[in-house]
C-alpha cells in the first residue's frame, strides 16, 4: 500500500556577479566576478499547499545565492600588486586539499582506535599503532597550512593555472568581461 506523504521542491538560481574588494597590502579596490549557484529546498505534507513549498524553495535559493554573491571569493591575486588576500589563500587552501579533512578524520579515527584498543587489551602494540595517524595528521595539515602563495612564487604559479579567471582594475573592465562571457555562452 502507497501512503503518500508529500513533496520535496527544490531549486536552484544560478547567476554572475561583480564584487567590489579593497587590497590589503597596496590598500587599492579591485574587482572580481563571481558565479554561483544558490540552492533551496521545501517539504510540502500532502494537505498543504504545493505551490507555497515552491515558492519558499525558490526563495531559499535567492537568498543562498545573493549571501554567495555578497560574500563569495575566488582565489585570484590583486591586480594592481599581485597580493593574495587572506580569505583568498583560505579559499584556495580550501579547493587545493579538500582532501585534507577527509585524511584528519582518518587520522583522528585510527588514533580513537589505538587508544582505545591499549586500553581494553593490555597488549595490543599501543603506540606503535596509533602513532602513524598522529604523523600523518600532522604532515597532512602542516601542508596546507604551509600553502601560501604570497610566500611561495611556485605556490601562486599554481593558482594562476588552476583558477585562470582574472581580477579587475575598475568596475568597468570587469563589467565588460561579464558582458563577453554572456555573449559568448549565448553564442
């Protein structure tokens, strides 16, 4: 027997945006533009109104993607000095080792484990087990906090390939480079 229960509406608003940043080193604004995506979803019992649940997922997903657009960074330098900013590195240390915190939880669980097995067998091999998650935890996160591409010219060379996109000068520039790209995804 089928017992209906409701429905699920999701949405999803994709759009570009220019944002306006102040350098802190050179002190100069400069301007980046940014796509996202903001996504919402609603739950809608099966008495109540449908089109309601709709309109709060739609809703959800504006106001996801307006706090994106608002608040949103990607790791490019300034254009003026080629100074990365500081929320800029932590994106770009972020989208270079996502893996990074799926390894520490690994480490941390192997190190749970270790313990927990010295404690409930007297002679389990202790530290000698849990010791290699301890070492790879450090190493793995000692590497991304190391990554700083204002010190390292090989670190910022990374990151102009893996994110070619550009900053801008002045609002017009980069207004005209979003009028391009929207030309060029029509065409």
């Amino acid at each position: 027997m089928i017992i209906p229960t409701g429905m699920v509406h999701d949405a999803a608003i994709t759009a570009e945006g220019i944002r306006e940043l102040q350098c802190e080193k050179c002190h100069r604004p400069f301007f980046l533009r940014l796509a996202r995506t903001g996504k919402g979803r609603s739950t809608a019992s099966f008495l109540e109104n449908q089109e309601k649940a709709a309109s709060q997922a739609a809703d959800l997903a504006q106001a996801r993607l307006e706090w994106k657009l608002a608040s949103g960074v990607d790791p490019v330098p300034c254009p003026h000095c080629d100074f990365y900013q500081p929320q800029m590195v932590k994106e770009a240390r972020a989208r270079l080792f996502p893996w990074s915190i799926g390894i520490a939880a690994v480490a941390i669980c192997h190190f749970g484990l270790g313990y927990l097995l010295s404690v409930v067998l007297p002679s389990a091999p202790g530290l000698v087990f849990f010791l290699p998650g301890i070492m790879a935890l450090g190493v793995f996160l000692l590497l991304r906090q190391a990554f700083d591409p204002n010190r390292a010219p090989s670190a910022a060379a990374r990151l102009r390939k893996r994110f070619p996109q550009p900053s801008y000068r002045t609002l017009e520039v980069a207004q005209a480079a979003s009028a391009r790209v929207r030309e060029h995804a029509q065409a």
